[in-house]
C-alpha cells in the first residue's frame, strides 16, 4: 500500500481553501485540482509499504505523538513549485515552518532505522492542484496575489494514510487514526 504520514486539516478549513481553488478555477489554468475531502499536510511519504509494516509503522508514529506538543500552524497565501515562473504545483504556504521541520527530523530519526531515507529538502505546505498549463500565467499570478488566502489551524495529531487509485481519482484512507499529541503548555 503506498502510505505516507500527514496532518489531517479540519473540515472547515478544507471547505475554505476549496472555495479559494473555486476562485482560481476560474483563471485559463490546466490543473489537476485536489479535491477538498483529500486536502493534507504531508510530512513524510513512504511509498509502498508491506501490510505487514503497518503495526510497526504505527508504533513509531505513537511513540513521536506521545513526546509532541501541539502547535497552531497559520496559512498565509501561495506558493509554487518549482517556481512562480514555471509553476507546476500550487500551494497554501505555510506562514512559520520550523515547527513543521522539526516534526519530520523526528519523524525521520524513528523511521530511519526501519529503512526509510530522510527527507532531504522539505517544505510544508498544503498541495491544492497539479498545475499542467496556464494560458495567461500574469493573469494567474495576479490572482493568487489578490486573494487573502489567511488561516490558523491546531497540529495536534498526526496520521498514517494509505492512498488507493480509483477510477476518479486517488483517495486517501486513515490507517492509524488519533495519533493524538500532548497538549503544549
């Protein structure tokens, strides 16, 4: 199962930045849009990992939860991949992302006795479309800079998803759910 480690976002906010990708659906712009029920916060994808792993897999990700205090993270507008020159990924940024870094050195640490290589150049962010071709990338551009895309959200457990192809796309299941941190003091 291909799986990965991720923050689940509240239904709020996922019905907010699907109002935003609304917005900019409007634009001339090819894009593969995620839909707002799979929008995540990844921090560590794993790839294909043997049914048999999970347990163990599970066990590392409790053990980080139960040492973690929770945070609020905070969106503050876009970003590209790899750049706003050529974008091919568009992105709710993330306003303060050591946090976020630090979170997946520890996840790294736990998980790379196990196998798993350590993330070389992370950036968290919130992926909401694939961007294939865009007509007018001034007019785009110019969009996602007049959008106040502002919003806070609580980090305060972190997930094991599997992901599956479908005949309408991917989707996302929880496979270990409530990995719940200690409240920060």
């Amino acid at each position: 199962m291909r799986t990965f480690i991720a923050v689940e976002l509240s239904s709020a906010l996922k019905q907010y930045l699907g109002d935003i990708a609304r917005q900019l659906c409007r634009c001339d712009v090819t894009a593969g849009w995620v839909k707002p029920d799979n929008l995540h916060l990844t921090l560590k994808f794993l790839g294909e990992v043997d049914d048999t792993r999970l347990p163990q897999l599970t066990e590392k990700i409790n053990q980080l939860a139960r040492d973690q205090g929770a945070f609020t993270a905070n969106l503050n507008g876009f970003g590209f991949f790899p750049s706003s020159e050529q974008p091919r990924i568009l992105y709710a940024a993330i306003n303060e992302p050591l946090p976020f870094k630090q979170l997946v050195q520890q996840i790294d640490r736990l998980l790379e006795p196990l196998g798993f290589a350590p993330e070389q150049h992370f950036t968290p962010h919130i992926t909401l479309a694939r961007i294939k071709n865009i007509k007018n990338i001034q007019s785009f551009l110019q969009l996602t800079n007049d959008i106040d895309l502002q919003a806070s959200f609580s980090v305060d457990t972190i997930n094991l998803f599997g992901s599956t192809l479908h005949g309408d796309g991917v989707r996302y299941q929880v496979v270990a759910r409530g990995l719940f941190f200690q409240t920060a003091i």
